[in-house]
C-alpha cells in the first residue's frame, strides 16, 4: 500500500520493521539535499505520532494500570491477644494501597472499607493470586471462610475525578480458631459508634485511628481535630462503654 503527499514523495512500507521512500529523480544535489530533508522531517513527525499512539493504546487497553503504577503494600499486624486490627487511609485517583495478612485455611475473616468518597473499592486475593473476592464498593463488608494458608491480601482502590482524594478506614477481623467465625462487619459498627460517641461529646472533626479487637471490649482509638488529638473508646457490638480523652490534659 502507497500514499503521496503534496511534496511528491510516496510512501510505502512493504514490512512491517521498516519505511522505504521512492521520490521523483531531481536534476540538481541542492533540489536532492532539500527533498531529503523533508523526508527526514517526515519521518520523525511519524516516529512521535506512533510513538504517541502507542502510549494511548497502552493505558486504553490496560497495559499498564493507574492503580498497579502506584499501588502501596501494608504488612497488617495484629496485636498479642487481638484477633483484628484497623488502619486509616488516603488514597489520590488511580491509586492502590494492598493490605497483607497471613491466615489459615478454615479460618474465617471479615473486612469492612468506610469511607465518605465513592468510587473506592477493594478486592481480595487468595494466597495463589487467584480473585476470592470480586471488586466490592467501600460500605459493603466481606465475610467468609477461607480455603488457601498463607498471605492474603486486600487491594483498596480509587477511581475518583483526577485531583480528588479519599480517606478510608478499613479493619481486618479473623477467627483465632479455624471454623469460628467472627461477627461479620462488627469492626465496621463498633467504629462508626466510636466515631458518633467522641464526635457528639467533642464537637469537632473525628477519625479512626487504630482498633484493636478481644473478647470482651474493643478499643477503638480515635483522633480529633486537625491535630488528631487522641481519645480512647471502648465499645462493643456497636455500644460504647466508655469515652475518653487519652492524650495530654493541657493540650486539650
């Protein structure tokens, strides 16, 4: 196949490693010397625009993913004699943060995202890298049995307008035996009662902190303010035995 464009070079391209040009024989070197430059223009003008549809063919068809560019790992740690734990998170558009948590097969484990921006989702991955979980919208808890040992792992994920962020809350529970399960999504409620109780006695701007889970009361710690002053709840099944706050008196 061969197109001519308004200078009179033809151009064909019989494989596909190459361009082979074929211009009309000009009389003089200078008039040789002028249409060589333009080939050579053109062929750089060619090189860009590949180059350049190359790099939008990529991101349209998935090649290299917003999320896996910039996708962060956590190692989640439970506490001695807790069987849960909770972490805080900021995620910008495109962005990943993977959570990593060693189980038993038998063992059941509940997850619970909160979050206030929508376009936040998370999926989980069994130890072989397969999908246990399909994508599931932040607010709606997993639970389950487990059938794979090892590090499993939560992927949290953003999609919002470019320039926008999220801030999440996401809390881990798993059984300390295998075949008891936990309660499912009971992290979710017993922060949101924490975060109604501290927000109500102090006014101001609250967020989770950490939790960390026992049989009895879960310890749900909470920051206030801009400074994330500390308070300390206690709460359990999504009633709060106690608030209180946990830092210096006179920072208050």
């Amino acid at each position: 196949m061969s197109l001519q464009d308004s200078s009179g070079s033809i151009w064909s391209a019989p494989t596909a490693n190459r361009c082979q040009f074929e211009t009309n024989q000009l009389p003089h070197s200078r008039n040789n010397r002028s249409a060589a430059a333009q080939r050579n223009g053109a062929i750089k003008e060619m090189k860009s625009k590949i180059i350049a549809f190359a790099a939008a063919a990529a991101l349209a068809f998935g090649a290299v993913g917003p999320a896996e560019a910039q996708s962060q790992t956590v190692q989640v740690q439970f506490q001695p004699g807790t069987t849960g734990a909770a972490y805080a998170g900021r995620l910008g558009s495109g962005e990943a943060i993977r959570y990593v948590l060693n189980a038993r097969e038998g063992q059941f484990m509940s997850v619970s995202v909160l979050t206030a921006a929508p376009f936040t989702n998370y999926i989980l991955y069994a130890p072989d890298g397969s999908i246990m979980h399909e994508s599931t919208q932040a607010g709606f808890a997993y639970y389950g049995q487990l059938w794979q040992s090892g590090d499993h792992a939560v992927e949290v994920f953003y999609n919002g307008d470019a320039g926008t962020f999220a801030n999440f809350d996401v809390a881990f529970a798993i059984s300390a035996l295998v075949g008891a399960p936990p309660a499912p999504d009971m992290a979710g409620v017993n922060e949101r009662a924490c975060l109604d109780a501290v927000s109500g006695q102090t006014g101001n701007t609250v967020t989770v902190l950490r939790t960390e889970f026992s049989e009895a009361n879960t310890l749900v710690m909470i920051g206030v303010g801009p400074q994330l002053a500390p308070w300390r709840c206690l709460v359990s099944g999504g009633i709060v035995a106690e608030v209180m706050f946990a830092g210096d008196e006179g920072a208050m």
